[in-house]
C-alpha cells in the first residue's frame, strides 16, 4: 500500500524520457532565434519599420508620370449639312519637385527616427528572447535537481523506515519510530510525484520556446564561481540604464518623433513651392482636327508653383493644439519609462547582491545541516535521539540543497536581468554563463 504511487510515477518517467537531446544554452538560443514567434514577429516588425522609414524619403524626391488620352470627335456641321471627325491622340509626360516643403522635411527626418526605433525594437526583442530562455532552461535544471533530491531523500528516509521496523522488532524502539518514517516517507513519495510533474511541465515550456522535444539541459558545473555585478557602484548601472535601456531609447525617438509630428503641423501656415515641368505630343489623324487650331504640336512647359495657405477654417490651429498635446504626453512617457527602468535596475542590482548572499548563506547551512544529520543519526543509534529527529534532519538537509540549487540559477538569472534592465545584455553574456555549464 505504501507503493503503491511508485510504479505510476516510474510508468510516467519513463514514458516522458524518450531520446533526451542534451543541449547547451547557446546553442538553444540560436535555435529559438529561428522558431520563437514572439521574435519572429519583431523581426517582421523591423522588416517592417525599415520600409515605413525608406517611404519618407520620396517625400524629397521628384515624381514623374505619364499620362495618355486617345479621342473620337464627332462634330455636325449645320450650315455646310456635314458631319466632320476628329481623331487624336495625347501622351504627357510630367515631373515635380518639391524645392519648398516644410512639412515633407519633417516627414523624412521623423523617418529616419522610424529607422533608429526599428533596431532599438529589434535590439529589445533579442534582449527579451535571452532572458525568457534562461528562465525556461533554469526552471528546468532546478526542477530536474529538486526530483533528484527528493529521491535522494526518499532513499534516506527509506533506510530509516528500515531501520526503525528492525529496531522495533527487536524491542529496542517503539511503533511510534515506525509510524513516524512510514508517514515521513508517504509524504516524500507525494513530494516526487508533484517533483515528477513539475519537471515534465517546465520541460514542455522549454520544448514550446525552441521547437524541440526532450530537451536535457547541461547544469551548473559545481566548480562555477559566481560573481558579483562587474560594477560595484548602483548609479553606474543606473546611469547606464539611462543611456542604453531599449524602453528609454525607444521612448525618446517617440519624443522626437512628436516633436517632428508638431513641426509638420505649423508647416500648415507655410506656402511651398514646386518645380514641375510637362511634355505634351499631341497628334491628330490626317494631321490636324475639326478646326485650324487642332493640329500636331508639341508642348513643353517649365513652372514654378507657389501656394500659399491663408485660411483653413482653423484646422491648422487645432491641428498644433493637438500635436503639442501629443508631444507633451511623449515627453511624461519618456519620464516615465526613465523612472521606470531606474526602479528595474535597483531591484535587478538588490535582487542580485541578495541571491549572491543567499548562495554563500545556504553553503554554509548545507554544512551545518550535513553535520546535524550525522550527529542525529549517531545520537539515533546510542539512544539520545528519537527517530523524528534524524527524519527532520533529513528533510532539513535536502530543502537545504534545493534551496541552494535554486539560489545558484537564480543568481545567473539575475545577472542577465541586470544588464537587460541597463540595456547592456548581448549574446557574450550568454556565452560566458553557457561556459559555466558542465560539458
């Protein structure tokens, strides 16, 4: 009875193993940079912005078009008591050039902004990617290590189970140790079906993210040394975050972009003035039409065209309001996303030196609580301990260790999500956690 969980939980291990793939985190990273849809579709979005940022530029350049007419005329001529026909053919060709456009300059530079914000973006997906990998590879790796060690447990606490019947058999302990272990190790055969369940979960996240099946992580090499933010000083970082952070970047093109948007509005009030320049052939049948006057030709005209706005019914006024209103709200988002990613890089800073003490508090706690275990268990076998004691040693020593193997990878997350929040996170910082890995 108190197995009887075992043989489902090693049906369903053994049904999800299959071919495992051992892949590294660089490696993964590249993979997913061809199959996640989320970067996939930032990749389109810069595609996308890159063109939108070309198209202003034709706001500067000539256009020339080419336009035809072909016509029948039939006239009736009352007095000579006849009908005369027409036949003609024109074919133009027209050119324009902007010499005077305010508003067209403001476009092309609020283009070339467009430009900018496209790799900004794309620089921010990428930064997004890494960091949601990591997190779905390190949430394997800690689920695979916390079943470990919940096995690990179970095999102890077994051993304890064992022993605690054999010394109740021979009268040297009560049913009250065995009971003990018996629930002890009820409660950690529930603990490594849930262990069992989540690795199965975080895996399936991992596979969704790259496009692959029974992915096994390489783990943290034991012999990894942790270190702490390459700068010591918080306003660095900050500072840093201010200049660099994809959401800053981002937010003050939009300012700039705004501020252009309002350029183009008072360019309403501005005239403009235009080149434009035609060449009309004209050519009739039997070389001429109806009256003297419609014969072959050839016209050629030069123009210089001028207009110059002097009432719009207020539009143009509304229209500044507007934009102003808009580059007001730009320039508060900008603030805001100033604030914002100060406050990120404090937390990601704090939450990093936290882990870093975490790990070096949590070594030291898996000695000591190795230590408690042996004294437990020596005071177990000459009668000064009781069996509850070494099975909380036991169960104190393994969540030690889980707590340590998360605090580990926790500290590596938080790492990249340092440099993510300062704007400085690129594949190298990738590279150099990937090399921490066992091989």
């Amino acid at each position: 009875m108190n197995f009887r969980f075992l043989p489902l939980t090693l049906a369903l291990s053994a049904a999800f193993a299959g071919s495992a793939q051992a892949q590294n985190l660089l490696s993964l990273y590249e993979t997913a940079r061809g199959y996640d849809s989320t970067y996939k579709a930032a990749q389109s979005q810069y595609t996308a912005n890159l063109a939108k940022g070309d198209q202003a530029k034709a706001l500067l350049l000539p256009t020339i078009g080419i336009a035809a007419n072909m016509n029948k005329t039939d006239a009736e001529l009352l007095a000579a008591a006849q009908t005369a026909t027409s036949q003609s053919l024109t074919l133009g060709l027209n050119a324009s050039h902007p010499l005077y456009r305010p508003a067209n300059t403001a476009s092309y530079q609020q283009g070339m902004r467009q430009l900018a914000l496209a790799g900004v973006q794309l620089k921010a997906a990428e930064q997004d990617l890494m960091v949601r990998l990591s997190q779905a590879y390190f949430d394997v790796l800690i689920s695979r290590e916390s079943l470990e060690f919940v096995r690990a447990q179970k095999v102890a606490v077994a051993e304890q189970l064992a022993a605690a019947k054999r010394n109740f058999e021979v009268g040297t302990s009560t049913i009250t140790d065995t009971r003990e272990a018996q629930a002890r190790y009820d409660l950690v055969l529930a603990q490594e079906i849930a262990a069992d369940n989540d690795l199965r979960i975080k895996r399936l996240a991992l596979n969704q993210l790259v496009g692959l099946t029974n992915i096994e992580p390489k783990s943290l090499s034991s012999q990894a040394k942790l270190s702490a933010p390459d700068l010591q000083s918080l306003d660095q970082w900050v500072q840093q975050s201010s200049a660099s952070s994809p959401s800053v970047l981002q937010s003050r093109a939009a300012l700039d972009i705004a501020k252009l948007e309002t350029s183009k509005a008072e360019a309403g009030h501005k005239p403009t003035l235009d080149l434009v320049a035609g060449f009309t052939p004209a050519r009739y049948k039997n070389g001429k039409g109806i009256n003297a006057s419609q014969i072959d030709s050839n016209t050629t005209s030069v123009t210089l065209a001028l207009n110059v706005p002097l009432f719009a019914g207020f539009a143009t006024q509304n229209r500044i309001k507007e934009t102003v209103a808009l580059e007001d709200k730009a320039r508060s988002d900008l603030e805001a996303a100033e604030r914002g990613v100060a406050q990120a890089t404090r937390t990601a800073f704090y939450g990093l030196l936290s882990g870093l003490g975490q790990v070096n508090a949590l070594q030291a706690a898996e000695a000591s609580s190795q230590s408690a275990l042996e004294a437990n268990k020596l005071g177990y076998q000459v009668g000064v301990r009781i069996n509850i004691d070494v099975l909380n040693s036991q169960s104190q020593l393994f969540q030690t260790k889980r707590d340590l193997a998360k605090a580990r990878y926790d500290v590596l997350l938080g790492q990249l999500k340092l440099r993510q929040a300062a704007g400085t996170l690129v594949e190298t910082d990738l590279a150099s956690i990937n090399a921490m890995l066992n091989p």
